[in-house]
C-alpha cells in the first residue's frame, strides 16, 4: 500500500475519453489494478483448465493452442444456454444512460469502465464471430476479430467489474453487465486465466468447506476464541453447537467473519443471538465444519463452479437432518441463495417450510428454498418482542447503513436490515438518495476483487461509497457504518480509513449483540469491541 | 478527430443522391423503388424480426435473475415494493407495461457532478427521458397516420389521431390538405427535433460520443431522412397526395401501380422506409422485441417461494460430506467434533497386510 495514491491524488474531476477510438486504444494493464494470477495449485484441485504458473504482466500467457477456437465454441454454447447473453448482446443501443452509474468508472475514469464500453469487449467479438451485419460491416458496424490484445483488454476489464448490478437498474432494458462479466470470466476461465484471489477460495472452500481454508478443529477454536471473550465482556458462556445431528435449524455465514476484525464481532453477536434464543426458548440451532461457508467464490469464476460450491449447503442441511436452514449477513452469498440455489441444487424437498419456532411467523416468501436471512429472522424476533434489547448501549454510534449490492439489486432486502438496527440503535441516518437502496454503490471490492495488489482499483471503485459516507459523516456526524456482508466488513474499513479515516465498520449483528441483554449477564462496560460502553468511558480508571 | 458520424452522413445522403436520381429517369426505377423494393423491404423484415425473436426464444433461461429495484416481499408487515421487485405474474406485467411505455428505468437517470470537496452528486437528468419518449412517441403517431395510406376506409380511430395530432395548431403556412384537416402535425416535428436532439448529445456528451459507433449514426439520419423528406413534400413540393395513395394502396391490395405525377422525392422518401426496415431486424433497433425478452425485467422475483427449473442443469462434481471427513476425522476427533466413522484403530501388522 505504500505506493497508493494520495486520496487527492486519485479523485480525478476532469476525466475525459482518449482521443483514440477505444478499439484504437491499446490496454496497458497496470499495476496497482491487476490482481495477481491464479495459482496452478488451486486451478488444479478444482480441475480447472491450464493450470500453470503465469503473470499477465508477462509477455507470454502461455495460452493452449487453439485458445481462439476455445473462446468462440464457449461464446456459442453460452448464447445458447443464457438468453440473458444472447438478449444482452443484440440490444443495447448505446444510450449511455449506464454510463456514469458504474462506481469503477466514476473512480478510475477509465472508459471501458463504463459497463456499455465493458460489454462492448464481448459485444464486437459477437458481432464479429456470430452476426451477419457484424461480417459485412466490420468496424463500421462495431464488430472485430479475436485476438490476444482482445483477450487482454477483456482480462483488465473484467476483472475491474464488481457484478454489482448497478448498471442494470438505470439502463432501459434491464442490461446486467454484471451478466455479461459472469460471461467474460467463465470464458476465461477456459483458459485458465482467473485471479488467485478468486482460485484459491475456490480450491479452499471445496476442500476445507470455506474460502479461507480453516480446517474443521480450527474453526471450533476460533468459536472457542470468541466464546471466551464473550465471556469476558458479558459474563455469560454462551456454547455454540457442530455439526449436530437432529438439531432444528442449520446455520451458515461467510468465513470471513469467523477470521478477521471486525467480521468477528458480528460472529460474536450471532453466537450471543443463538444462545439467548436458546436460554429462553429452547432454540436448536447448528454451525456446521463442512458447510462452513456461507460466501461463494465460484460465483465469481462460473455458474459450474457456483453451483458445485454451494451443493454443500443442502448436502449439509440434509445429512444433518435440520427443519430449514438460517444464512448469516453476507452479500454475493445471498444473491446465489435466493436466485441460483433452488434451481441449480434444489428441490429441498428434504426440508420444511421455514417457521420462526419462537413467533411461529411463516417465512412464505422462503418457502420453497427454505433459507431464511438472519435479518429476516431477528426483524421478526424483535417484532414481536422477543428480544430484551437496550438501545443505550449502541449510543456512542451514529449509524448509517450500506446496503450490499446483492442484497439490495438481487434480492430487494432494504428494510429488514434498516429495521433491525432502528430498533437496537438511537442514532441512524441515511445517506443521500441516489447512493442507497436499490441504487447503492459497491464497496469497490465485490466478486472476489478485495486483494491487496489492487488497492488502487478498490479505493477507486470505492470512492462514490466513501463519498456519500463522508456526507453524513459531515452532516449528521455519523461515526459508523453498518453492514449486512462480510466482504463488506472486509473491504470498508480499508476503505473508509483512506476516505473517511473516523469511520468505523460494524456487521448489523454486532450492534444487536450490544444491546442484548443476556440472562444472568454481569455489568456489561464494554461493547464488543471492548470499547467502554456510553457513560462508562472513566468506569476503567 | 471522431468522426464516426461521417461515415452513416455520407451513406445517407448517397442514398439519397441515388434514388433521386434514378426515380427521375424513367418508369423502371419508379417500378424498383415503388413496388419492387417496399415488397421485398417489407417481406425482410417480417422474416428477419421474427427469426430474430425465434432466436432469442431458442435460447435457454436457466435462473431467475429479476433485477430487485426495490423492497421484497419478506415479513407480512414490511411494505413490499411490489412493481419493482415483482412477486406474481401480474406484477411483472405492469413493470413490463410501465417500461414499454413510460421507459421506467431511463427515468430514474441520474447524472454526476464531481465536486473539490471531494463531493459527489446525483441530480436527476430526464433529458434523455424525455428526448426518447418525445422521438418514439411522435414515431408512433407518424406511423399510425400513414395508416391512411393504407385503408379505405380511413379507420375513425386514424382520423382521430389525425385530428388530435394537428390540434394544437401552430400556424397554416400552405393550405393544400386534400384529406380535409388543415393543419401542421406536431408529430412530424417532434420527431424531427428529438432526432436532432439524440444527434447531438451523440456528438456532444463526451461519454455517449465515445461510446457511439458509426452504427449508431445511421438510423438516426435515415429517420431524419424520412421525416425530412415527409415534411418537405407536405409542407413545400406539396405532393399529389391522391396519386400517392393510389400507389401505396395497390401494393397492401396486390394490385402495385405506379401512378403519374409523383414526384423523385416520394420516391426517395418510400426507398428510405424500405432501407429502415431491411436495417431493422439485424440492428440493435430489434431494442423493441429485445426488451420483452429481457431476464431481468420479465421475470418474477419470487425466486424463494417458487422454484425456477433450468432446462439444462446437470450433475457436477462436489466435495462431499464423507471425503470431507475422511481428510480431517483424526483432528475432528481430536477437536471433539462429532463424526460419522469412528477412526479405527488399526494395529501396525494390518496395515502392512493391506499394502
Ligand atoms: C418498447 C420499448 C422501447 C424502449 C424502452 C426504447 C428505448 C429507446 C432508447 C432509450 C433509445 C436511445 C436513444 C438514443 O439513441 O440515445 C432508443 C432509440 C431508438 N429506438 Fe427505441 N425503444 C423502444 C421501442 C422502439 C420501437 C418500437 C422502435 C420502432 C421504430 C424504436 C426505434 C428506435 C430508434 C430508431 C432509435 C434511435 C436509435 C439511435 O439512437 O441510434 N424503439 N430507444
Ligand atoms: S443503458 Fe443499456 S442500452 Fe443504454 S448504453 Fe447502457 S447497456 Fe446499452
Ligand atoms: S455490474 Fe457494477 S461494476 Fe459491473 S459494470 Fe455494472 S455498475 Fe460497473
């Protein structure tokens, strides 16, 4: 990080398109934006093709021989299996109504960051390989022929696309470039070029059960961890269950948050949430070593690999003999469960319609998945009054709200979140329309772009987030910034320490945990964090 | 230098050169672009546009990707967004109907202004909204009112478009209209001024110039062309407007004629309509049946409650349970995790039966 630009270096107010003609203008990719290549390894345990130690700083990419007929068979049975492709390629008008909604695009400037000239890349080899006027008129017509610049260009760019969806709710047809990215990057994935920050969650997530590779006694140590400063703080020993036969209800969430500051606090506050149902209402519920995550990085590599990573989920909730499964607070994650798992690993005619066992509230819109969110669950806890909360406690934060991408564009979850902090919080404010709801803006670090060699990409990407976090923070001195994801929890703190440094980043389950009252709980002075609680900031000296 | 446009300006006005030209020099031509080439415009496009669709409907829909632009419907008490994240049938049809026809999710345009601050803003920006409902609108109505060129009767509802159309009068420059309704019609400005304008911001809006391919330039000038054109002989040449209906009413009966005293640049305005619609069907103006197959606007997003079945889903490797257990049993032992297979305790001398 130590060569990244100066905040105000990076915001560029003036950008304007090269002269060239962006088909004239040759990709330079560069460093700071790129994310390191795939490790051969992690390729190879997944079966994936060309597996080889490679750089795109190289020269050669070490492609297989007939790499061109590799794209163009992959582009054709892709038209035919997605009509999503297919539509998506014939009827874009070049509006540019989608142009400034990418943040990437906003942040870097670049124009084939605009997700019209992003679907371009693909959109001229279409034209190209598999439309008659695209062969008749050529360039004239917007079409061109595959070749390694080409493949380059899309490599840089597709890989600068968060799959956020923001482009889709603005453009007249419902253009998703984030489905055209999902393309790009399965076809090159054909050819072995994904980025190791992708490939290796992969390999690690079909071994281990999850992204981050913690192996079954690891991950219980790491609860055990939280248990005791749960302990600590509160008093109370709070004893989450594994992998147990019988039980009511599985439980899944992203891996990150077992791993790092701050996504841990939020794990924390789901094992004090499970532990007070349990108390009080003999509420059964079950993490699971195999199914240990709730995240999907083969998402971001291919709707194949998405699917053979998200197969443990029902594998697990079967074996395990659970009613219907809860999922923890993460983006992507959601966005496979409510619209690719039924259909790729359902039916789950194994499980049941999912019931709140404490408020006996049906989750009819779950009924067929029968996978409820957490925010879903705890909204409906603290509607009827189930959960002993005291607000207070949550009084030295001013909280806004960042919906994730997936959630917000995938799934349409605005309110439940908004609800649950509301009622365990004092101090909320939105941010300005435009960058909220459905028309929220990325973290700058989605689909599997949050590593550390392109910091540069991410603080740009991020930029319009921060900005909109700085308005409040200015405005209504909004001091933290809440989350339903973990990669969320990941990216923002980076994030906003180089935008908005006296920001912090909190999980929505975090702050309910604050405001829990356990039974038998010992004066609580800190929060989770170990921060003093408000009014007790001298309490130590 | 951009100057993409020139390519599709030159082609147009070639095309217009042509077939002025050639319309004035005899009866075959008049015969090539009065009844030869409508024919065969017309038969390309119904074959191309519905090859098109059949293609689109060929492909396989696999999940449902609805793009959520607002509330779901979740807990009985949290208000659901119903139109934008649409969980029936009906709901999909009124997102559908309300983007057809209002062009929705253009509305919601923002656009951004990067201020030293560093601040960022999103001001509503409704000029391409209003440009493209004021140009696919006054496309509309032309083409309804042509409709008169077509029947006989002329249908009451045409006659009222007409009369509707030319309501607001702006001023009676040439009092020459056969069909009894005096007047300028507002559509055919309209259309020309919303073409104008979607030109310009092609050539002026940095971004949408960048992005803009000589592809994009050309219907815009051969609409242009047409509009021209269709102005120009009702307001200037003032055409003989019963021979022209004579024309067009022998080819919708079979019966193609080429009466006397239409004059080149009908000619030119009828070959410009038969360009557009050979152009259609193999452009992105297939925009109008493309929408109606768009995933992420047609479909429901009820993707919880009701399973979505992909036609071609098939069986994949994964990792399961046992060989997950099989790797890690000793530690999950160890960790005091519960496992399925207890580890068995094997005795040195049988391990080295085995092997
Ligand atoms: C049904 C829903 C439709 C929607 C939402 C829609 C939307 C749009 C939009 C947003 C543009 C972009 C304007 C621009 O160029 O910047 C456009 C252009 C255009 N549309 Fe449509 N349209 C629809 C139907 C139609 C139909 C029925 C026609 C039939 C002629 C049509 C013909 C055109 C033409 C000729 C252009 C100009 C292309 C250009 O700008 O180069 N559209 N449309
Ligand atoms: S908004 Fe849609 S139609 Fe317009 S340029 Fe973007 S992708 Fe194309
Ligand atoms: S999906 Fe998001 S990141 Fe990708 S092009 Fe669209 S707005 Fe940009």
């Amino acid at each position: 990080m130590s060569d990244l630009l100066k905040p105000e270096e990076l915001y560029k107010t003036d950008s304007r398109p090269p002269r060239t003609d962006w088909m004239d203008t040759p990709v330079e990719i560069r460093r700071g934006i790129a994310c390191y290549a795939g490790n051969p390894k992690s390729l190879e345990y997944v079966g994936l093709p060309n597996a080889r130690k490679w750089s795109c700083f190289d020269e050669d990419w070490q492609l297989p021989e007939n790499w061109q007929e590799i794209i163009h068979e992959g582009f054709k049975e892709r038209l035919e299996k997605f009509r999503s492709f297919k539509v998506f390629m014939d009827i874009c008008v070049r509006c540019g109504a989608c142009a400034d909604k990418c943040h990437f695009f906003i942040g870097t400037g670049d124009p084939k960051n605009m997700p019209v000239l992003r679907a371009e890349l693909l959109r001229s080899i279409y034209r190209n390989d598999f439309t008659r006027a695209g062969k008749i008129l050529g360039k004239l017509g917007g079409a061109r022929p595959m070749t390694l610049e080409v493949l380059r260009e899309w490599w840089y760019y597709m890989f600068q696309c968060s799959e956020c969806r923001r482009c889709s709710v603005f453009c007249p047809y419902g253009i998703d470039t984030a489905e055209i990215t999902m393309m790009g990057r399965e076809l090159l994935n054909l050819l072995g070029l994904n980025i190791d920050w992708i490939a290796t969650p992969v390999a690690n997530c079909y071994r281990t059960g999850n992204h981050l590779g913690i192996q079954p006694h690891a991950f219980k140590d790491m609860l055990e961890f939280f248990q005791e400063d749960i302990e600590e703080i509160t008093g109370v020993l709070v004893e989450p269950q594994y992998n147990k036969v019988g039980a009511d209800i599985l439980f899944i969430t992203p891996s990150g948050d077992v791993f790092a500051d701050p996504g841990t606090y939020t794990c924390m506050g789901y094992m004090m949430l499970f532990h007070y149902l349990k108390e009080k209402y003999g509420f059964d519920i079950t993490w699971s070593t195999y199914a240990s995550e709730g995240g999907n990085f083969g998402f971001f590599t291919s709707h194949e690999m998405m699917k053979r990573l998200n197969a443990k989920m029902y594998a697990e909730a079967k074996r395990l003999g659970v009613k219907w499964i809860i999922g923890g607070e993460c983006g992507h994650m959601w966005r496979v469960i409510n619209q690719y798992m039924d259909t790729m690993n359902g039916p789950a005619d194994f499980l049941e319609e999912p019931v709140s066992p404490i408020t006996g509230t049906k989750f009819e819109n779950a009924k067929s998945t029968k996978m409820v969110h957490i925010t879903e669950f705890t909204a409906d806890l603290i509607k009827h009054g189930k959960l002993e909360l005291d607000k207070s406690r949550n009084d030295n934060l001013s909280v806004t709200f960042h919906d994730s991408c997936n959630p917000a564009r995938g799934m349409g979850l605005l309110d439940e979140p908004r609800y649950v902090i509301q009622n365990v919080c004092n101090k909320f404010h939105e941010m300005p329309a435009g960058t909220i709801r459905e028309q929220t803006f990325c973290c700058g670090s989605g689909s599997g772009l949050n590593a550390g060699e392109d910091m540069e990409l991410r603080m740009a990407g991020g930029l319009p987030r921060a900005n909109a976090v700085k308005s409040v923070h200015e405005s209504k001195g909004v001091n933290t910034l809440a989350t339903i994801c973990a990669i969320d929890r990941a990216a923002l703190p980076d994030l906003m320490s180089y935008w908005v440094p006296e920001v912090e980043v909190y999980g929505v389950h975090e702050m309910v945990a604050n405001a829990l009252i356990l039974q038998g709980e010992k004066d609580r002075d800190t929060d989770l964090r170990g921060e003093p609680l408000p009014g007790m900031e001298d309490s130590d000296e | 230098m951009n100057l993409k446009y020139m390519y599709s300006l030159l082609a147009v006005i070639v095309l217009f050169l042509v077939s002025y030209i050639l319309a004035g020099t005899g009866m075959a031509f008049k015969v090539l672009f009065g009844i030869i080439l409508p024919y065969a415009a017309l038969l390309t496009f119904i074959i191309g546009f519905i090859s098109r669709i059949r293609n689109w409907a060929r492909s396989a829909v696999p999940f449902r990707i609805t793009t959520t632009c607002g509330q779901q419907k979740s807990l009985p008490w949290i208000k659901p967004n119903a139109i934008d994240n649409p969980f029936s049938k009906g709901a999909v049809v009124i997102r559908m109907f309300l983007e057809i026809v209002l062009f929705r999710s253009l509305f919601r345009n923002t656009r951004l202004k990067m201020k030293a601050g560093p601040k960022i803003t999103y001001n509503l920006e409704i000029f391409l909204w209003v440009g493209a409902l004021a140009f696919h609108y006054a496309f509309l109505t032309v083409l309804l009112r042509h409709l008169r060129f077509f029947t006989e009767p002329v249908p009451i509802l045409v006659q009222l478009l007409e009369t509707v159309d030319s309501f607001f009068r702006i001023e009676i420059l040439y009092d020459i209209n056969q069909f009894g309704l005096p007047g300028v019609y507002i559509s055919g400005l309209v259309l020309l001024a919303a073409v104008t304008y979607l030109f310009l911001r092609r050539v002026f809006i940095p971004n949408v110039k960048y992005i803009s391919l000589a592809a994009d330039f050309f219907p815009l000038f051969l609409i242009f062309g047409i509009a021209f054109t269709g102005i120009l002989m009702r307001y200037v040449t003032k055409i003989d407007v019963v021979a022209a209906k004579e024309l067009t009413m022998g080819l919708v009966s079979f019966h193609p004629t080429i009466p006397e005293g239409l004059a080149s640049i009908f000619y030119v305005h009828i070959f410009f309509v038969s360009i557009l619609l050979v152009y259609f069907p193999f452009s992105k103006l297939m925009h109008i049946g493309g929408i109606f197959f768009s995933p992420t606007r047609n479909m429901t997003a009820d993707t919880r409650a009701t399973r979505h079945i992909n036609p071609w889903n098939y069986p994949v490797h994964v990792h399961t349970y046992e060989e997950y257990e099989d790797e890690f049993r000793e530690k999950m032992v160890e960790a005091g995790l519960p496992v399925v297979k207890q580890p068995v305790e094997t005795p040195p001398e049988e391990t080295e039966k085995k092997e």
